[in-house]
C-alpha cells in the first residue's frame, strides 16, 4: 500500500510537471522533449520494478514507425523507457484525466477508427511526425492481448501509413518491427497462466489492475526489434502487414521461449 501511495503521489505531482516542461519545449520549439520524455519512463520503472530487457537494437539515427505487439498500459511506460518515441492511441485515452493531457504532450497519435475521415486525418498526423523526426509506435493489432500471442494484425492503419509516406517522398518510410513480452516476476520465469498479472485486455477494470501490479511487482519486461525494412508503398499492403505481423510473431515467441537473451537494462 505504501509502494502504491508513493507512485500515486509521484505520478501527480511530476506529471504535471512534466506537462509544462514539454509544452514549453513544443511552444519555443527547444530541443530536450525526447531526453525528458524518456527519463520520465524511466523513473516510472523503477518505482513500479520493471525490468526492462532489451535484444537487438532499435534504429536510432532517423524516425522509424514501430510496429509491435500490445500487451498492456504498462507497454507505454517500458517502450518509452529505452528511446523517445510518439505512441498511436485510441481516441477515448485522451479523455481520461491527467493520462490524456499527458499523452498530447508526448505527441501521442489519437485514432477513432469508427470514422474514417478522422482516421484519415490520424495518418497525415502520423506521416507528419515521421517526417518532422519523431519516431511512432503502432500497436497493429488494434487491441491487447493476454501476453501469450500475437493476434492479426491489422492491414488499414499501417497500409493507410506507409502509401501516405511514400507520396511524400521517393525515400517512403523506415519500418521496424518489434515485441514486448513480459517473462518474469520476481526473478521467477512466469507461465503462461501468470501473465495476466500484466496484461491489460478485454474488460479489465485499469484501477484494480494496476494496484495489483503495484503491489506485486518486481516484473521482467523484454523487449526484441527485428530488422527494419524500408518502404516505399510498391508491395501491396496486406503482403508488408503480413510479413510484420509473422517477424514480430517470431520475435515474441523467442522471448517466450528465453533462448540466448542479449540483454541489457535501458539506459
């Protein structure tokens, strides 16, 4: 109880905080929102006890649309911990207090996938930031899942993404994908039948659920990036979707299974 009084009161009073220090940054157009962005995550691993396990490497040096798996809200706070990057969320996020101000001001992508104009208008958000330098995470799934799969991805946003890159420019867009398992409590390997203690999907209550990762705790976050691939909109979107969707599957299972991790804490 004490842990989770400790992160509430660290969470709302650095936030806002937070919030000003970005909007500041955004409105004078300063350098700095990445470093800030990512520190802040870091933090909020260490108080929750999450340790976070990188394989492989994540492109770095120019913007890149990450394509992963999703698992939980805790995928937010571990992802963001390893290097500066934009999320794409569902509308409704933006309407939950602090969470959504917050998510704004990390240049968070909001999404209403019911209608397409404002769908529409979420890729040319997406593309612009690609284009301005910020990578993005999409979750292609278009849901969570209990942590034990990979569940279809879906072909519209990232097809939509990939063919408004490609008319801004010959080059197209850098493409990696990426997975988050969650494989450890503890230091104990957790099973299959542990796993909802982090994952976050179906009709979950987000209260309930996060105390009781609070109080439980002490969890081992893997996180795997494949090779990037560059495109360029000239092979059918179903085909790229798919070949993503079979390489994050790949990456997830080899976690799964903890062969040879090459690890290292985020720094």
């Amino acid at each position: 109880m004490a842990r989770a009084l400790f992160i509430g009161a660290f969470f709302f009073v650095m936030t806002p905080l937070l919030i000003s220090a970005q909007w500041l940054l955004e409105k004078f157009k300063l350098p700095g929102w990445g470093f800030i962005a990512s520190k802040y995550y870091r933090v909020l691993c260490t108080l929750m006890r999450v340790r976070v396990r990188v394989q492989g490497e994540p492109v770095r040096n120019r913007a890149v649309l990450f394509v992963s798996n999703h698992v939980s809200w805790a995928d937010i706070v571990v992802i963001g911990s390893i290097s500066p990057v934009a999320f794409v969320a569902k509308r409704e996020v933006r309407d939950w207090p602090l969470v959504g101000i917050t998510a704004e001001v990390q240049r968070t992508v909001f999404v209403d996938r019911t209608r397409r104009h404002q769908a529409a208008e979420a890729v040319n958000e997406i593309v612009n930031r690609l284009h301005g330098g910020t990578s993005v995470v999409l979750f292609a799934e278009g849901t969570s899942s209990d942590g034990n799969r990979v569940l279809p991805f879906r072909s519209t946003l990232l097809g939509a993404v990939e063919e408004a890159a490609a008319r801004g420019g010959p080059d197209g867009i850098l493409l990696q994908p990426m997975s988050i398992t969650y494989t450890g409590q503890q230091g104990i390997p957790m099973g299959r039948q542990h796993r909802p203690l982090v994952a976050w999907y179906g009709d979950l209550d987000f209260i309930p659920h996060i105390k009781t990762f609070i109080e439980r705790g002490a969890v081992d976050a893997n996180v795997s990036y494949g090779e990037p691939v560059r495109t360029d909109g000239t092979v059918d979107r179903k085909t790229m979707t798919k070949q993503l969707e079979d390489s994050v599957r790949r990456l997830l299972a080899t976690s799964l299974r903890g062969r040879a991790l090459s690890t290292q804490a985020a720094e």
